[in-house]
C-alpha cells in the first residue's frame, strides 16, 4: 500500500521549540527510531552564497528517502528528514547539530555542506552517524572519526585529475590558483600544491577571497600579474562564477578549472555567457547516463518527489548519499541501531547501488574514488572531458 511523500521539516536555525521529530517510543531505546519511523537531520547552507548546494542536496535525500517510503519504507519503517539552515557558518552547523542529538534525538546526521561546517560539527557529532558530508576534506578521510562515512572522493583526488589533464594534455606550466580563506579553501589549495610538487612545479600566482562573499575582485590583480595559463578555482558557485565573469571582462586569457563543490547547475547559471572554457571536476557519474541504472532510478525519483527539479550532478550526488544511508539500515534489520549502522560500513568492502560501486573497510571511511572532469557547453549543459584537447 502506497504511503505519503517523505516528512520534511525546515526550521531557520534560531527558530526555538520545534517539535522532535524521531524520539523513541516506548519499547524502543535508539535515538531516533520509533516503531514507525526512522529521523535523520541535516544541517546545511538554506541561505547565503551556497544557498543552492543546500536546497539541491536536501531535494536529493528526499527523493531518495520518498522513493523508499513509498514501497513501505525500511523494514516497515518511514525515512524523515529534518532540515536547518546554518548558512554555511560554523557556529550555526555546531548549534543545529546540538540540537539535533540532544532535542531532536535523531539517529543520524546526512548532507551536510562543507568543510568549516563539517570541521565545527564533527566533533559535536561523536557516536552519532555522519553520513556524506558535501566535501573531500582529507581530515573527514582520517579513520580516527569512527561515525563519518564518507560517499565521494577527496579534494587531493580532485585537483590531482586538474593538474594531471593540464600538464600530461597541453603541457601546461604556469597555474595559478584562488581559495576561499578556510579550511576549505586550504585543503583544495593544499592538494594543489601537493598535486604540483608532485611533478617539481610550483604555483605561479595566489588569490585570496573571504567566505560567504563574493568579494573577489581584490584576488583577480594578483592571478592577472602572474600571467597564468590556467587558474584553479576552490569555492562556491557565486564567488567562482563572479572572478571567471570579472576576467571576462577585463580579458584575462587562460583555463579556468574547479571543484564539484562549486555546484554545477548553479555554477552555470551564475557565468552564463562567460562559462567557455571552463572545467569542473565532479565525483558521481552524468545524472543522465541511460547506461547507468542508478542514474535512471534517481531521474525517476526527482520526478516523482519534485517534477519541475531539473537534474543534476549535486542532487544526484545527494539521491545516491540517501541510497547509501538506506544500505545501511536495511543491513541491520528491524532491529537497527547506529552501533550496527556504523559497523556494516566498517566491513562491506562492497556496495553496488544500481551499478555505481562503492567500497570502505577496516580504516577506510570512503566510497568511491571516483572523478569525472566536465566542462561547461556553450548551452551552459555540462560535456564529458577525457583529455584538454577535446574541442580546442
């Protein structure tokens, strides 16, 4: 029998008194499972420059969570989702997840947005399953963080692809690179750098911008002096998009490349005509893939759950987090628990969701390993790219 759409609840952070959405029954003593039900929480950026990674990676879960609820759910159990904004700021992702353990009592953490966040929250979050955190941090990758699984592959993974098709493609030499004044922007810009001294290079040129703006234009003199071939871009949609536009027109020459981060239908919708010659790395296959089934089953999901969606890398990314977290509980049985959610993480050397393979083990808290480097179309749609001399 067919049940209703997945149970989403989205409260601004300092909204006080929201009603728990998962405390045990009577009967029943995990946090966050009743006879019913299963909450999850996720606290993510709703607003502010990465409003939309936020909004695409809950629009994934849900769909991934509706999808399930409709056959009946996890063992006779719904999915819910509870989601609050913390704007990507740090001290608003230890706020939400606070209050997620200790009033709202769900049983895990899913989706959230980054790395300053992810660095403040885990923490908080110890025992308390984190599941696919939108970002490749390497410290998210250290074994000592028991309760983070990890879906997608690492920054250093990503840069290393940018740097590897630069150099072994065009020969490229002279690479600049632009990041967000964090610990976000520190790791790509680290795994640059390691990228480069791996081949005897050095960046030629640094730029620095502060987070949650798009206060940028300070770093383009710096990348423009250093006459760069190519320029690295580690940020969020708006502030990339803003330094490729603001190049643009002062007729800077060269590459642009990026991160999955920076959300790619929201990238191309912010550079519009300035996105030629721009490359975006991403970790989750094209959404539309018709040899992929697990892409076909995620398009189905998006139009059932949201029919006017359009796909897309971030939210298919997050279809296949919620897939994930669902492996997990089915794993355990009716009688689930997050001792047992975790431990099955810690043993399945093996995952197939629907053709897309993930695997983790004994000290390995990551999936996949996989990236993919795209590029933007003059139709702002997103093209595989096996090597730069594609389409020069």
């Amino acid at each position: 029998m067919g049940v209703g759409p997945v149970q989403t609840q989205q409260v601004a952070a300092a909204e006080p008194g929201v009603t728990p959405s998962g405390i045990a029954e009577p009967g029943t003593t995990e946090p966050g499972v009743t006879e019913t039900s299963i909450s999850f929480g996720q606290s993510a950026a709703f607003s502010g420059p990465a409003r939309e990674l936020g909004q695409d990676m809950r629009l994934g879960i849900e769909a991934a969570f509706h999808e399930v609820n409709q056959r009946g759910g996890v063992h006779g159990r719904q999915l819910m989702l509870a989601s609050l904004d913390d704007a990507y700021e740090p001290e608003a992702a230890i706020a939400n997840t606070q209050r997620f353990i200790e009033q709202e009592t769900v049983f895990a953490l899913i989706g959230a947005v980054g790395t300053p966040t992810s660095r403040s929250a885990v923490p908080v979050a110890a025992g308390v399953p984190y599941i696919a955190p939108f970002t490749g941090a390497a410290f998210l990758r250290d074994p000592k963080w028991g309760n983070v699984i990890n879906l997608r592959a690492s920054y250093d993974q990503e840069t290393e692809e940018m740097v590897a098709r630069m150099t072994e493609d065009l020969g490229i030499e002279r690479i600049a690179v632009m990041y967000q004044d964090d610990s976000f922007g520190r790791a790509g810009y680290e795994g640059v750098r390691a990228a480069l001294a791996r081949r005897d290079m050095t960046l030629v040129g640094i730029g620095i911008y502060p987070r949650n703006t798009t206060a940028v234009k300070t770093a383009l003199p710096d990348l423009q002096l250093a006459s760069a071939e190519a320029v690295i871009l580690i940020g969020a949609y708006e502030p990339v998009g803003t330094l490729i536009s603001w190049a643009r027109h002062v007729r800077m020459d060269g590459f642009f490349f990026t991160l999955s981060f920076a959300g790619s239908n929201a990238l191309a919708a912010q550079l519009g005509d300035d996105s030629w010659e721009v490359y975006v790395t991403q970790v989750v296959p094209f959404p539309t893939d018709d040899a992929l089934p697990v892409a076909s089953r995620y398009r189905r999901a998006l139009a059932e759950f949201a029919p006017d969606a359009a796909p897309g890398f971030v939210s298919f990314e997050r279809y296949l987090a919620g897939r994930l977290a669902i492996f997990g509980l089915e794993s355990c049985g009716r009688a689930v628990n997050r001792s047992c959610f975790l431990e099955n993480f810690g043993r399945a050397d093996a995952i197939d969701i629907d053709g897309f393979q993930l695997g983790y083990g004994d000290g390995d808290n990551q999936g996949s390993d996989a990236v993919f480097l795209t590029k933007i179309g003059e139709d702002r749609s997103y093209y595989p790219v096996s090597t730069l001399l594609d389409g020069r």
